[in-house]
C-alpha cells in the first residue's frame, strides 16, 4: 500500500589551436557539474503521445583558456567525450568549436593535451541570434554531415545546438534529428544530498521495542533520479533502496523533490516525502526505516 508521509521541517577537421576568435573567460560556457534529464524522461513515460527521450547524463569540466570537457552518456550505451573550445565573439556573444579525440585514451589531467584532439570546424556551434542570457547556439546540421562519415559512431552524441536555461540546457545531440526537428534533452544540474539511513532488522513488521537497526552511513545521492540501495550491516542487501528526483506533477505544477523508499523486488513505491526542490534537508520515518539527507554545500561533478 502506497503511503505518503509528511516531511520534517526542512569545417572540417584540423589539429588542436586555438580559433581566430579569443578564448573565452574560463568561467564562460556551460556550468561545470553533471546534469541529467531524469524528469523529461519520467513525464514521457506518462504521456503515451509522447516520444520517449533517450535518458542521458553530461558532464562538463572546465579547463584554463576557455576549455571544457562534455562527457555525454546515454543509459544503457558507450558515452562519447568532447573537448569543446568556448571563445567570444565579435558582437561579445560565444561560439563553441567541438573537438574529437585522436587517442583512445586521451589525457585529461591536469588538462587536455593538444595533439591528443582534433577539431571539428565543421560542426561549430554558433550563436542564432545576438548574445543574450540563454541564447541559443546550434551548428549547421548540413555541413556537419559531411564529415559525419569519418567521426564513427560516436557523431550520434555531438552536441549540435544548446541553450542555456535557469537550471540547466537544452541539448541537441546529432542523433535528435532522426526524432525531429525539435527533439532534445532537457538536462538540469544535478545537486548532491548526503546522509544516513537506519533499517530495522525486522522490515516494516519490526515491533516499536526492536532495536536490531542497521546504519548505512555516507549515503550520496543526487537529485535527479538517483538511486542507492540499503545493505543491512553485513553488507549484504537489504531489498530496499532509496530513490530522490525532481518532479513536477501535472495536477499540481509545482515543482518538488520527493524521497521515495523502494521495494528491490518491484520496484514498487512503499513510501515517499515531499519538499521543496530547493530545501536543505529531507527525510523520513516509517518507524521500520528512518532517513536523513543534508544537501551538500560544495557541489561536485561526482
């Protein structure tokens, strides 16, 4: 049975050099951090009108000199690494240059090595219009065909127009335009909460005297569609895990961030609270289970 509990208060290819353009401040592009389309993914599968979205994860890590890295990762498939030079403009608008490794490993640490890329003049993405906050930047898809041929699979994951948003970006990938001319992925930046879960020994027919409760300490999850499951203190699995998202529900529109505690066994639902998508602090207490999250601080791309 489903419950809900009331929260606690809470052009074509070239080596690495740099464009004509100047580089860009360092702070300039796409926010570092891992972002995530868990919600477009979940409201599609409601709507039976709906095309279902691939799920997707990117993570962006800046460099010195306008540099960054955009790891894109469809669920279930091989991610595909850019190294994306972000430089000004002349009207002071931005324009990213896509670069695809030459190595198979290429070296990251402490930053990128330039003959390990190569760029894709081809496919740069440019603004469609004067600079402004969330502005759109997009490649012209024709002349990037051309030399699709000759970058192998991972073209269907080259960002192909992006544009920032409050919370995230909208990111068209190569492989958008077989779903459409306005499909993309709608990826916010995911945001860390850590903390504790106890699970009584006896599951939800624990008796209020028992005290055989079970620690999982250090949890970490994100709030877009992270999942961690409960061992109980041998490390073995305990068959519950816990689930945190950002949701916004069509009957109310509001958006939230819900806790759910989830059956291994079905993936049913047993339990979820409710807070706001900006709060510190969530938890929950089914008596046989109690939960505490804290959102970190410090965010990571982890």
């Amino acid at each position: 049975m489903l419950s809900m509990i009331l929260l606690l208060p809470l052009a074509a290819c070239h080596s690495l050099r740099p464009t004509a353009v100047a580089p860009a401040p360092a702070a300039a592009g796409v926010p570092d951090g891992l972002y995530d389309n868990h919600e477009q993914v979940w409201r599609a599968a409601g709507d039976a009108a709906a095309l279902a979205p691939p799920r997707l994860r990117l993570q962006v890590r800046s460099y010195k000199g306008g540099w960054q890295t955009w790891r894109i990762e469809p669920e279930g498939g091989a991610p595909a690494t850019w190294l994306m030079q972000v430089a000004a403009t002349a009207d002071g608008g931005q324009q990213m240059t896509p670069y695809r490794a030459r190595v198979a490993a290429p070296k990251l640490d402490p930053a990128p090595d330039p003959n390990e890329w190569t760029a894709l003049d081809a496919c740069r993405l440019s603004p469609e219009r004067p600079s402004q906050s969330g502005a759109r930047l997009a490649a012209d898809a024709a002349a990037c065909a051309t030399i699709a041929p000759g970058i192998g699979a991972a073209i269907a994951f080259l960002p192909i127009a992006v544009t920032r948003a409050d919370e995230g970006i909208q990111l068209r990938v190569y492989a958008d335009q077989a779903r459409g001319p306005d499909a993309q992925a709608q990826v916010r930046r995911v945001h860390w909460y850590g903390g504790w879960a106890a699970v009584n020994g006896a599951g939800p027919q624990a008796s209020a005297d028992n005290r055989d409760w079970h620690m999982n300490r250090q949890l970490r999850l994100g709030n877009e569609g992270g999942r961690s499951a409960l061992n109980w203190r041998d490390g073995t699995p305990s068959g519950w895990s816990l689930g945190l998202e950002r949701l916004t529900f069509r009957e109310g529109g509001t958006p939230v961030l819900k806790l759910s505690i989830i059956d291994d066994a079905d993936g049913r639902v047993l339990a979820y609270a409710w807070a706001d998508p900006r709060a510190e602090r969530i938890g929950i207490n089914l008596g046989w289970i109690q939960v505490g999250l804290e959102r970190e601080t410090k965010e990571t791309s982890r």
